[in-house]
C-alpha cells in the first residue's frame, strides 16, 4: 500500500508439491496451452451448432413446422414506450445477438493481427493466400452460374468458412491430424472472417443515412478515445457500444458490423508484464502466508483481504482486455448465440419437389459449386502459388495432403454463408433453395475433408512403420 516491497518468502516446498516447472510442463506446451483450449471450446461448440441444425431441420419439417414460423416472426420490444426498437425474434437474433458473436470475432483477428498467425508476413502469408483463394474462387464460379439472373446478388454466399464446423471436424480426428493443420484451419478462417466483414459492409448496404453514420463515427472515436485514455473496464466499452450498434443499425450498415468496429477500440495492451505479474504475486501471497499465522479464523484478516484484492488487480493487469472479454464472451457465442442463430435459420421445409428445384437452380448450384469444389481449388492452388514463389512455407509437419484436405474444410460455409444469404435474398423461395446448396455443401465439405485427412494420417503412420521397421531389424540381429 505504501509502495515498498515485501521480502520473498523462503524457498520451502512441501514434499507432495511439484515444482512450477513440472506443474506447467516444457516451454512449447504452455505456448501451445491457450491455443488448444482455444480449440477445444471451438469443436464443443460445433458439436452443439451440429446439434441445433438437426433440430432446426426436423422442426420445419414436422407436423409443428408453423411453430417454427410463428416463434421466429414473434414482436418483441426493447426499451420505453415510444422510444424502444420492435423487431420480431430472428431480426434480434440476426441483427443483434450476431453483433456480439461479430465483436468476439473481432476481437480474434485483432489478437491474431497483434501476436497471432497473422502477426509476421512470413506466417501470414500462407492462410492469406489461402484465404483469398477461398474467396474469389467459389465467387467466380458462383457468378459464372448465375450471370445475368436475379441470383447472381448471391456471390458472397460461398466465400466463407465455419470456424466452429470446421474445428469440430478435426476434433474427431483427434491426434491424427497435426496441430499445424489445425493453426492453418483457424488462420485461414480468421482471414476468411475478415474478407466476409468487408463484403457484408461494401456490397450488402442497400442504402446509407449518413446522419446515422456521422453518429455511429462519433460512438467508435468515443471507444477510440477511451482507450487512448487508459480506461480498462468494460462498462464504458459496452455503452458505447450500444449506442454505435444503434447507430449503425439505422444507417443502413448492416448493424453487425458494429460489432467488429468496436472491438478495434479494445485495449490490448497490458499494464505489466509477465516478469512483475510473478514478482508482485510471490510478494502477496508472502504477506498472505504471513498473515496466516497469526492465528486460524473463519474470515481472512485484514492482511490477507488485502493481499487478495491486491493480486486480482495483479491478475487484471497482466491480462489485456481484449483476452479477457474474448475469454468471457467466447462460451456465450459458441454455446447460446450462434446455436440460436442456427436454430433460427437452418430450419427448411424440405418436400421432393422442394429437393428437385433445389437441384436444378441456379442459386443451389452456384452455392454448391462454390463451396465443394471452389473452395478446394482456391485454397490449394493459391497456397501452391505461395509457398512457390517463396513468400510463405508450409507449418512443420504439414504436408501437402494435409493442405488439400482443410481445403475442403473450407467448404464448410455454413454460419457466415447463411448470413450472407439472409443478407443477398429477401425473397423466401430464393433464400431457402439457398440454405439447401449451403447445407448439402457444408455436409459434403466436412464429410470429404474428414476422410481425407484420416486417410493422410493412416497413410504417415504407415510410411513411419515401414521406416522403423529396417532399423528395428537391425537392432534385432547386432
């Protein structure tokens, strides 16, 4: 409290208790650490999204299917009387809860910008080229399909990637597939996601209010400016937020995007770094320790409320918080909103006559084309084109197999592509021949992609076998 510093306490260790070295393991793993947590939550929640599709399609397909209808188109008011916003069900859903999951989204390429993937020209190299490839590609394809009709608004419904989908395929593979495969994955989604905001902004805004505009400018100097300022909590943050959301929403933009505006203005700086968070903690939970025993008591003391209070500030600061608020929100996106989003428009009737004009529509086609074999195209060749003129290079342990089977994982539109859709179509039937190419695809990609990536997997472990097997030989007989 004075600013003078504590001594540290002997170096004593109970003889149970593992050394910080072992508890936390070689340097590689706790670099690693993070990212595979990351991983995890991103396949459990594609699980969950799986899950909510099937529901979704099972509803609008069943004798309650007009419940499906009437749920979503259900009014629903926020705010006052007379100066609230009245939307039904699945506008909220699309337009607001989405505007958290866009934020989160945010805040994963910033993070990826600042210290990720994406951080250096040499590691960002590959998912960029990769990525573009997956956009322009299946855009191509779709627009060669449907020029000159109606249909061709739609050229940005195959350009994205389900990082959750996709995730969640190589989390069945388990150990088998590489984690440099799976970086590669998330990278190129990231990038993906950056591309999907661009075209939603520039070539999805029917029209602008610029007086809305000039306000929602005003909301993101605000955020700007506080974070210049220093200020760390996310209250603040949220009501601006708000108020840029709104703002966004009536101009024209679609309001998602304010999601990802406001997470540029994040802080992701931290207050001290990893060498005086050890330092500072070891001086608290001396003074805890010391505090201890003084006597056993039910409350902790004085001291040792301090000491407390003082290492979660400690914690606070160590960590930016742009990883914090991405830690927090991240379980609600993957577990509540975007399974809701799914819930709210993956559900399509589907009769076989509805399947027969599915299969012969240009817009079914073009998304299918777009996504199964544009996807696979674009991101092998222009990764080729990379790694051949030698601006990038291919992840340890990655090989060329390994390459072509996430390019099918890139077929997994699904989330992002859906969004598109809404965006693309207002008229029902269009959108929901649509959502049929979107779901054949996704289901295709991730089928192919998964037995690809098994079968490179089997073949290495094969090869490695067939290496061993002469030195083992030889061993035997010296």
């Amino acid at each position: 409290m004075d600013g003078t510093q504590t001594p540290h306490p002997p170096h004593t260790r109970e003889p149970h208790t593992p050394s910080p070295r072992a508890a936390s393991g070689p340097p590689i793993e706790r670099v690693l650490r993070p990212f595979r947590q990351f991983l995890h939550l991103e396949a459990a929640g594609g699980v969950v999204l799986m899950a909510t599709t099937v529901i979704a399609l099972l509803w609008a397909n069943s004798p309650w299917a007009a419940s499906y209808d009437a749920l979503w188109h259900t009014k629903v008011t926020v705010g006052a009387e007379g100066f609230g916003l009245t939307y039904d069900l699945h506008h909220w859903i699309n337009d607001g809860l989405m505007a958290l999951f866009f934020f989160v989204v945010g805040l994963e390429i910033k993070r990826e910008l600042l210290s990720g993937e994406l951080a250096s020209v040499r590691r960002a190299a590959l998912p960029i080229a990769a990525a573009l490839g997956g956009m322009l590609v299946p855009a191509a394809l779709y627009a060669a399909v449907n020029w000159g009709t109606p249909g061709i608004r739609g050229w940005g419904v195959p350009m994205a990637t389900d990082i959750a989908f996709a995730i969640g395929v190589l989390a069945l593979l388990g150990k088998r597939a590489p984690l440099g495969v799976k970086v590669f994955v998330t990278a190129l989604a990231v990038v993906d996601d950056i591309g999907a905001v661009l075209v939603i902004a520039l070539f999805y805004t029917p029209a602008v209010n610029w007086i809305a505009l000039g306000a929602a400018a005003a909301f993101l100097g605000a955020a700007l400016a506080a974070n210049r300022l220093g200020v760390r909590r996310p209250l603040p943050y949220a009501l601006l937020g708000l108020g840029l959301w709104a703002a966004v929403l009536q101009s024209g933009v679609h309001a998602t995007i304010a999601g990802v505006l406001l997470a540029l203005a994040i802080p992701a700086d931290q207050r001290i770094d990893a060498l005086g968070f050890l330092g500072r903690g070891r001086e608290l939970l001396d003074v805890f320790r010391k505090a201890s025993q003084r006597g056993r008591r039910a409350l902790i003391n004085e001291d040792q409320q301090w000491a407390v209070t003082s290492l979660e500030e400690a914690c606070e600061q160590v960590q930016t918080p742009l990883q914090r608020l991405e830690h927090e929100l991240h379980p609600w996106v993957a577990f509540v909103i975007m399974p809701l989003f799914a819930l709210a428009n993956a559900g399509v009737a589907l009769t076989g006559g509805d399947v027969a004009a599915a299969a012969s529509d240009r817009v079914t086609l073009g998304v299918l084309l777009g996504l199964v074999l544009g996807k696979q195209l674009g991101v092998t060749a222009f990764s080729w084109l990379a790694v051949r003129l030698g601006v990038a290079a291919l992840p340890e342990g990655v090989t060329w197999r390994h390459v072509y089977g996430a390019s099918w994982l890139a077929g997994i539109g699904f989330t992002m592509s859906l969004f598109v859709a809404g965006l693309a179509f207002g008229d029902v039937e269009t959108l929901a021949r649509a959502k049929v190419g979107i779901l054949a695809a996704s289901v295709i990609s991730g089928a192919v992609g998964w037995l690809l990536l098994r079968r490179t997997a089997a073949t290495a472990e094969a090869e490695s076998v067939l290496v061993a097997a002469p030195a083992e030989r030889l061993h035997a007989a010296a």
